[in-house]
C-alpha cells in the first residue's frame, strides 16, 4: 500500500502512536517530517487529559518535529469548549488530575466536591484516583447531576504495560449508580470527529487515522466511514480478531507509512 499517494491527510493520535511515555517510536520524526514536506496535511490528536496542547508541541518539537501548535487536538480542548458553551457558571465535580480540573475552571465553570450542590461529573483520566473521590461523584450522580467524561478509554498505555483510564471509572461509577453515561468528548465522539474535520479541511475519503487503540481511534474511523491503520506500539498487540472494531490497515509502527 502506497499511504502517500492515497491520502492527503493524516491523522495522529499522540501516546502509543508517535510517542510512549517520554519515548519517540522509532522514526516517529522521519515520517512526519516527510508528509510535511509533500504538503500532507497532519492533524495529532490525544484523548490524554494530563498534558495541554502546549506540552505536546514542546515534547515533539524539541524531539526535532517540523508542526505547529495549531495542528493539536485534544479532549481536553473539546470538552471545554462544550463545557463553556453549555453550563457556564456551573458547579462541575472532576474525577481528574489538577491540570484538567484548571482548565475546565477557565472555561467558567465552578469545582465543586459538595455532592448535594453539583450540576455535574467529569470523568477523565486520574492517576490520583481514590475511594473518596467515586463517592462524591456516585454522590452528586445519585441526587441528578450530569454524567460527562473527557475520554472513555479503559486504559492508558505506559512503558512496560498500562494503566487504569477513564474507562474503567465510568464502569464503577455506572455500576454504583445505575446511571448511564450521558457525553463524552475525546475519541471515538462525533464532537472530536467534528473538530478534525474543520482543521484539517478535507474530505473524509481522503484522510487515514493512525492510532493504537481499537475502542477510540479504529472505532472514529469504522463511525464516521476513514479509513485507519492500527499501529503495534500501544496497547492494541494481537486482538482485533477480538473486537468488532477493524482497521483497514494494520501495521507495525508509523514507520510503516513511507
């Protein structure tokens, strides 16, 4: 397959794909900086929560990579932008990490952990996660506050394994309260899939999603009819024949595009 000549855009997710933890995969920066000089169009995109958009520029642009900021999407930014539009002034309890719960706060929004007084939960990843922080969110569940999450995947990839994510927080909170979840906002959503498409202006037909993991970055392409390419870097090693969502390419690593 010649993934140069059939597409004229590439979409990125970020951990797993271009990088893991602090690790460049392996001619991660040769490939990108290849399509940027055949005038590709690259869109990166994480649902990882812990880092904003000018901590990834930085990581991959101290690594030697040719992008801009304005190429980045992430959860983080779609749930705000939602978030800012729709329950300004609201008081908002986060299952998160202090970064994400800032940036929700700048959208005008009110943290709150008094679960008779939250409007609503925000799940997302959280390596802080306690017993105390499920109950205020059952809690406020419980009395009727929205169910939201950034992100929805079970795990997080990190060198050596994974971790629990986002994922597996929504199942113990929809287990403990008999609540489903409402929204979310990163991968597989169409308020991602809606985002991409606006910056990186093409046609879905021509663009190839790149990513590891089967439930987000497979799924948005299987959703919203792009094609994907499943990378062998992440979490996804040998189980697609498992899952009901299939990639149209599967390949070792990016390294694989040239």
């Amino acid at each position: 397959m010649n993934f140069v000549e059939k597409y004229d855009g590439f979409i990125f997710d970020l951990d797993g794909t271009i990088y893991l933890e602090d690790k460049i995969i392996p001619n991660a920066v040769k490939v990108i900086n290849k399509l940027k000089s055949l005038n590709k169009k690259i869109v990166f995109i994480s649902n990882k929560t812990t880092g904003s958009i000018e901590d990834y520029y930085s990581f991959l642009f101290s690594h030697g990579f040719k992008i801009n900021k304005n190429q980045f999407l992430t959860a983080t930014v779609i749930t705000k932008k939602y978030l800012a539009n729709k329950y300004y002034g609201k008081k908002f309890f986060a299952i998160a990490e202090k970064k994400f719960i800032m940036e929700i706060e700048s959208a005008g929004l009110e943290y709150c952990e008094n679960a008779n007084k939250i409007d609503l939960i925000i799940v997302t990843l959280d390596r802080t996660l306690n017993y105390q922080k499920l109950e205020i969110a059952g809690k406020a569940l419980d009395n009727g506050a929205k169910f939201f999450a950034a992100n929805i995947d079970n795990t997080c990839p990190i060198n050596g394994g994974e971790i629990l994510d986002a994922g597996s927080t929504i199942s113990a909170l929809e287990k403990r309260t008999n609540k489903k979840l409402q929204k979310h906002f990163g991968k597989p959503s169409r308020y991602m899939f809606n985002e991409i498409m606006n910056l990186i202006n093409l046609h879905p037909q021509k663009c190839l999603i790149i990513g590891d993991r089967l439930e987000t970055d497979i799924a948005m392409g299987n959703k919203f009819g792009v094609d994907t390419a499943l990378v062998q870097t992440g979490v996804s090693k040998d189980i697609v024949h498992l899952s009901k969502n299939h990639p149209t390419y599967t390949i070792n690593s990016i390294n694989n595009l040239l």
